[in-house]
C-alpha cells in the first residue's frame, strides 16, 4: 500500500471537484490467475469484474456551513486515488469515484444514499449528524462507510470504518496533556455545538474533569448556524475560565474566538479537530497571507489534529502525499482535511486488496476485510489504525498540535501519539 502523510488543506471558496461516475457491472464473477493458479474472484454492488473497476461513493459537504471542510475532504479523497490509479491500482483494479453534495443536510443525505448504495462497494459519508441519519440502513446493507467525523458510536459498529480516534477520546487526551495528567488543576470551560458532534466532546470532556480534577468554568452550548456567542463567553469569563475547549465547526470557531478578544478575555483555547481551519490564521491558508483579526488570539493554541503537520520530513508518508496534492489539487492550500481524506484513501485501498486477494469482492466479502485487516500503517500522517472482529475505536491515540503562524498549515506537533488512562476507560457507543 502506498503510504501518505497529512496535508493540511482548505480552501473557503466552494469548490466542486468532478469525479467520474462508473457503471456497477452485471458480472458477479471473473477468473484470474494468482501466483500461477486460477482463481475465481466474486463481485458485489458498485465492482465490474470484466473492467476491474470498483466504485466509491463520496456523500460530502460541498456547500453549506462545513463546505470549507467538506471540499478539502472531497480533493484529498480524489487526490489519492487518481495517484494510485495512475500508479497501476490496487492489484490492476482502478477506482472510481461518486460524489453528491448533501450540503451537510440530514435528509439530503438520506436520499442522496438511497441514489448511490445499489451501486458502489464502500462509502465515504461526512458529517456526524448526517452519518448517524444513514447509519441504520448502512448497517442493514453491510456497507463499509468511512465517515469524515469520529463520533465515538462509530467504533461500536462494525460496519463503520473510522479513521482516527473518537472526539472524546481526542478531549480526554488533549487535556490529560494540557493538565500534565492532572498534576495541574486550571479552570476548564469548554463551548460546543448541541448535536452529536457537540455532544461526544462534551463527554470526553466530562471523563476528562472525573479523572484529572481540574475546575469546571461551565459547559455553554449553542446551535449549529448561530452567529451571536456573546453570552456563553460572558459567562466563562465570569468563571475566570483559563482555558476553553471548543466543539464547533470554524464558522464558529472565529466569532467565538473574536467575541471573547473583544471582550478582554484571552484563555488559553484548546480546539477540537473539525473547530480548526487554516483560514481561521489567514484569509486564504496560505502562510505568506495578511493574519485574519483572530490569528493572534489562536497563537499557541492546542488543537487535536488528525494530520501530522504539513511537510514534515520526519513523516515517511509525507512525500507521497506532497506529490499527489500538488500534482492533483494544487490550488488548495495545505489542510489538515485533505490529509485525512487522504489517509482514508490508504485504509480503504487495504481493505479493497485484502478482499480482492481473498477473491470476494461482494459485500460480505470487503466488510470480512474490513473486520480482519489489522493495523494501518499510515506513514506517520495519522495515528496507525487497527480493525478487529470485534468492534472498538481504530485507536485511542491523539496527535496534538499547537498553532504556529509561521508554519504551512499552521500546526506543529507537540504530542504526536499522545494515550491517557482516562481516554482507554471511556467506553463507546
């Protein structure tokens, strides 16, 4: 398997990346030979065994409040694979992939499934709220789906296929590090958005103050879609909160960031992955660009990356992924997203090479890969991931990264495989 490392990459701008649609194939079975002996493969949905192509469906967020995420998530996904189709496939099979635009819209991405699941053999699906609203007819229908989120019901069910750890396994780590493994006990508030995603930070962070004993500054909600944060940084302030976990999408991040600067109030911010965007440094993510009004704020801040830093020499993946970004999606800046759709492009082709090596594209033959494929060696741009038959987290690892202006993609690692007592003894589901 090829390995890659993270590239972090977002672009604001809403960009819609084509990718080519592919026939689902009658054929259920062709011969071939391995290792001089005939073997007869069985295909599924979404695998022509006469054109040796399987197709992979891309549910994502190409427009609406994550599009940033959403597109930069769409490029690493197209980026891997069209540099391991140019590079001979997976064992001679070439993949092709589907993608729809739910607009990070539940119902919308409902229907764009019940469009796509007759025809492709993995999935890759965006979003918490918006997973969760399939994953009852997924789990029927035994696709393998990748979601671009890490909601901690994911590692519970053995048909999803997460890679990275649970947000709150991330919330616990990061703040067993910021705490020194409760050593320290500062005031922590945290803010997160009132939905699933919202609500396994707050889980994590919930474990977190059991365990490590710090002080709780209050736990403020809000809505996905608000704009006006005024009264949940009013009262962390009163709380002489030190520090402040934030569960949100970047929209968020930066108004609340700049409400609390405007306010006077300047703890340190520890951000959940999906809260952080390179744009929320500079305008366009590139580091020689003018600072946004909050980059200052967000100097120093921890953030629970699911990317390696961008152009790490230390990362064996690193190379490989730089090559195809800039070959295949120059134009974006370096994002965290697009390494993470990457490094899912590495696990899914696993899978898929298992299941052809098996000889049974079907179904039931990649979920099988899936749940017998072992550790990921995810060329040090993500914690490595491990499958098992029986389901749990790919991992409890968190790669921690603080802000750095100066840097590309703005992050440099300070705990790279960071593991707590607390976030081994959260339970998930």
């Amino acid at each position: 398997m090829r390995r890659s490392i993270a590239v972090p990459a977002v672009a604001l701008s809403l960009l819609a990346f084509g990718v080519s649609a592919c026939g689902t194939g009658d054929s259920s079975s062709t011969t071939s030979s391995a290792g001089g002996k005939a073997a007869k493969l069985q295909g599924g949905p979404g695998v022509d065994v006469a054109a040796k192509t399987i197709s992979i469906g891309d549910i994502n967020a190409l427009t609406g409040p994550a599009a940033p995420l959403g597109n930069a998530v769409a490029a690493g996904h197209r980026a891997f694979f069209e540099g391991l189709n140019a590079h001979g496939g997976i064992d001679g099979w070439k993949v092709k992939l589907i993608l729809k635009d739910s607009g990070y819209k539940p119902q919308e991405h409902v229907q764009l499934y019940n469009q796509l699941q007759g025809s492709v053999a993995l999935l890759n699906s965006f979003g918490s709220p918006t997973t969760k609203a399939i994953q009852p007819q997924v789990d029927q229908q035994k696709i393998v789906t990748f979601p671009a989120s890490f909601d901690s019901l994911w590692g519970a069910d053995a048909v999803m296929a997460p890679v990275g750890a649970p947000y709150s396994v991330d919330i616990a780590n990061v703040l067993d590090y910021y705490t020194d493994g409760g050593a320290k006990k500062p005031r922590v508030g945290i803010v997160y958005q009132n939905d699933e995603y919202g609500a396994d930070g707050l889980r994590g962070f919930k474990a977190a103050k059991a365990a490590l004993g710090f002080t709780d500054a209050g736990q403020q909600s809000f809505n996905a879609g608000d704009t006006s944060f005024t009264a949940q940084v009013q009262k962390l302030k009163a709380a002489r909160a030190q520090a402040v976990v934030v569960t949100a999408l970047p929209s968020a991040t930066g108004p609340i960031v700049g409400t609390a600067a405007s306010l006077g109030f300047k703890p340190h911010w520890i951000l959940q992955g999906p809260s952080y965007l390179e744009q929320l440094i500079t305008k366009d993510g590139n580091v020689d660009s003018p600072p946004t009004p909050v980059a200052a704020a967000l100097k120093g801040a921890l953030v629970t990356s699911f990317a390696a830093p961008w152009g790490d020499a230390q990362t064996p993946g690193m190379k490989q992924l730089v090559a195809d970004h800039d070959q295949y999606s120059a134009k974006l800046p370096p994002s965290i997203y697009f390494t993470l759709a990457y490094a899912q492009g590495q696990v899914q082709a696993a899978i898929l090479r298992k299941a052809i090596q098996s000889g049974n594209l079907t179904r039931a033959g990649i979920l099988t890969a899936k749940r017998n494929l072992g550790t990921v060696d995810l060329g040090g741009i993500a914690p490595n991931v491990s499958y098992e038959p029986q389901p749990g987290p790919p991992t409890r690892k968190s790669l921690i990264a603080r802000i750095d202006p100066t840097v590309p993609g703005f992050l440099k690692a300070v705990a790279p495989d960071h593991g707590s007592q607390v976030a081994d003894s959260l339970k998930m589901g």
